[in-house]
C-alpha cells in the first residue's frame, strides 16, 4: 500500500518533546512518505533529531491551527500527485503513542469497507457545540483521519480543503472544520467508521455523561480495546489520571517516562501531580514527602 503521512506539531515553548521523537520514529515505516509540519519554530538541531522520520518539512506560522496546516500541505502536495496513493492520514501531535503496532492496525482497517477511518469517533450531542452551546454531530476525532483513494480524489474532499480559512479561534475551526468534514463526506456517500467503538449505555449514573469524547471521557475503555493513541487531554480531564498512565504501563510496552515528562515540563503542577510520582521539598526543611501521583492537591 502506498500511504503518506501528514503530520503537524505545535509547542508553544518552541520545543519538540520526546514523545514526538518516539512516535515519529514508531510510526515511519507504515507510509512511503511522511511531510512534517512545523506550526511552531524548530531550530536546526531539532531538525536534525527528527530527519530520519520525515521526507519533507513544512515550517510555518500557526495560522489556522491544524486545519490550516494541513490545508497548506495538501495543496503544496497537490491533488493530482495525492491521487496516485492508496490512502492519506491526517495526523498532530496532541495523543501519547503508538501502544500498539501501526501496521497491524492499517492491515485490519484497510480490510473494512469503507472510504475513511480514524481510531475514535466523538459521539453526537444535542448540546456542547464552542460558542454557540449548539448540537455537535457524530465525528471522527480529528487528531487522527484517514482517506482512502476514493475519498482522496472525491470533489467533495478537496473542496472542503480549498475552502479551509485560516481562522484565529479554535472554537470556530471545531465548530466549522472539525465536527463538520466527517458529515461532510458522508453526505456525499463515502463511509466511515473507527477503530474503537464507542462504549456500551453504562448504567452507572456517575459514568451517564461520559460517552461523548469518548478519547477524553473513556480512556481507560480506549486503552482496554487496543487503541494505538490516547490524547493528551485525557490527562487533564479524566478523573483518574494516574489510573490512565498504570494502565499504559500495565498493559503495553510504551515507555511512560515520556508521558512522565511531558506532564512535568508542559502541564500545570496541580494537574502534573496527579500523573507522576513527585518529591516535593518541605519549605525549611531538608526532607521531603513522596507524593503518589494519585493524589489531588497543589504543590
């Protein structure tokens, strides 16, 4: 199968975190070219550390966020090019992994019929739309997409792409972009479906609200079903954060200590001490306390 990767990074230090490194090496051999683009500066070293994984770089301003990105490596690609792969995934950098192999996972999606994928869908509300508190429909989360060569050369694809606007809200890119481009096409008739479905009606009436975001809202559901990627924000948001990372542990061969510092360095300190295990000095004192990462609290 001939794939290419579209893959778009932002750090607001300017960095480029390890688990970026990992993924980008973990995930390179699944596609016959891989374009990384850059919404945030990256010096020359930092090329240098992802060159292995990447056969082109697109260095750029984060006008229009993800949305933007990829419209612009889409159309410096050009369509015409595009349609002679077998498929096109869409991918950022906001989700820890892969847990599991890639191939494996292309191999079993490829097999079903339909025109595009992704690993999770965000189930449909009548309510929770940014701004306008509206009703958000059943999607595909946009931090992993994949279009097969039916969708690719689709008028109804590339014209959801010429019209991107570099727009400077994020809530407007999910309210216009990223809850609409999966009806989008499946009005058109292309097919969709995810790797992980979404979780069974739960009785437990702490858990009723909890089957929308499924990524955020379930993850621990998400990692018990095999899925490749957990989002960032899962961490923030989920209860149990700590539940999240032990699972990981337990369950795969992902070196968490890139979950551990990622939290550390970009994260709140109250959200980051749920996570990892700290040791925090004692002000005054020269001992210090051990602090389960299950814990809540400020430092």
């Amino acid at each position: 199968m001939k794939r290419i990767l579209f893959f778009v990074h932002y750090n607001k230090y300017n960095g480029l975190s390890d688990y970026v490194v990992y993924l980008l090496e973990h995930i390179k051999h699944i596609y016959s070219r891989v374009v990384f683009i850059s919404n945030s500066p990256l010096s020359a070293e930092q090329q240098k550390k992802i060159a292995p994984f990447y056969d082109d770089i697109i260095l750029r301003e984060n006008k229009g966020f993800d949305f933007g990105a990829w419209k612009d490596a889409l159309l410096r690609e050009g369509w015409d090019t595009l349609a002679q792969y077998d498929s096109v995934t869409l991918m950022n950098d906001t989700c820890f992994g892969p847990f599991f192999d890639m191939g494996t996972v292309y191999e079993g999606m490829e097999k079903r019929d339909v025109d595009f994928w992704g690993i999770t869908i965000c189930e449909a509300s009548k309510t929770g739309m940014p701004i306008t508190g509206g009703a958000i429909p059943e999607h595909i989360q946009s931090y992993f997409l994949c279009f097969n060569n039916t969708a690719i050369i689709s008028p109804v694809f590339q014209n959801f792409w010429q019209n991107v606007q570099y727009l400077e809200s994020v809530d407007k890119i999910i309210e216009l972009y990223e809850t609409q481009l999966t009806q989008t096409l499946a009005k058109s008739g292309l097919t969709y479906c995810a790797f992980t479905p979404p979780p069974p009606t739960c009785s437990d009436s702490e858990n009723l609200n909890r089957h929308r975001n499924i990524m955020i809202e379930n993850p621990d559901f998400v990692i018990k079903n095999k899925a490749p990627f957990v989002k960032i924000k899962a961490f923030i948001h989920f209860p149990h954060p700590k539940y999240i990372l032990d699972l990981i542990e337990e369950r795969t061969d992902y070196p968490v200590n890139l979950i551990h510092d990622y939290v550390t360095e970009m994260l709140d300190p109250n959200i980051s001490i749920k996570v990892c295990d700290k040791l925090i000095p004692v002000a005054n004192n020269n001992v210090k306390c051990a602090f389960s990462g299950g814990g809540g609290g400020g430092t």
